[in-house]
C-alpha cells in the first residue's frame, strides 16, 4: 500500500507498467536465477531473470530496498 507515500503516483505507475509487461504464467527460468510473482491490486503477474524489463527490475529492485 503506497496510499500514504509521498510518491505514491510513482510507485502506482511503475506498478501499472509491470503489470502490461508481465506474463499471466511463470515463465521459465535459468538455473540459481530468480523467479518473481509480483502482485498489485489483486492482479498477478511473473517475471524470471534473466529476462526482466528495465520496469519489473525497478519495481523489485525498489521494494527490496524498501524491506517489503
């Protein structure tokens, strides 16, 4: 929840940029590479490196840092 955040539109267009770029399945990977299930609003989506847009790398990247 980004509601109280003072970047909050950041955050929700980033949000609504990985979701058009992201697969409805899990994609397959590559050996001791990470999977990712990125979920916002209800809706789900997935990622695997090393395949990842520049967007889903900041929006993980981003809450990572964050501790989420």
């Amino acid at each position: 929840d980004t509601s109280a955040r003072p970047d909050d539109r950041e955050w929700q267009s980033l949000a609504e940029r990985v979701l058009a770029s992201g697969r409805p399945t899990p994609p397959a990977g590559v050996p001791d590479g990470f999977a990712y299930e990125i979920t916002v609003d209800g809706r789900t989506v997935y990622a695997a490196d090393p395949r990842l847009t520049e967007e889903q790398r900041e929006l993980i990247t981003r809450v990572l840092k964050e501790g989420a």
